[in-house]
C-alpha cells in the first residue's frame, strides 16, 4: 500500500505504525521530531498504535534552534 511521506510517496506493509516511518526514514533517536497524519499532530505516545492507511499523508518534522 501506498502513503506519502514529506511529499515522496512510499510503499509500506499493513498494520504499518506511525512509529515505524521512523524506522523507514533511518531515524534512530526521535528526540525532538512531531509526526501528522493527514494534517492533525499525532502525540509521541501514540506513535506504535496508530496504523497508517492507504494514501495518508504523513508529515515529518524535525525542532530546530535558531537564533
């Protein structure tokens, strides 16, 4: 099945987690990152029970600091 990842589509499995895109994308420390589905912020501690469907649009976003 297909889902789209910071505008690049991907193929995942089913029962694919939202805390399973991080292993997708090599991020291995997620300290610091928000995750959306279809445009609403899904809280960290609801990352491995939410399971993506067909074509979401997933968005990753890594905190920066600036100055």
């Amino acid at each position: 099945m297909q889902i789209e990842i910071n505008n690049e589509t991907k193929t995942i499995t089913e029962n694919f987690s939202a805390q399973q895109v991080f292993e997708l994308l090599q991020i291995h420390n997620t300290n610091g990152y928000a995750l959306a589905v279809n445009n609403s912020v899904i809280p960290k501690s609801k990352w491995t029970e939410t399971i993506l469907k067909e074509n979401d649009k997933v968005l990753v976003i890594q905190a920066t600091q600036g100055g």
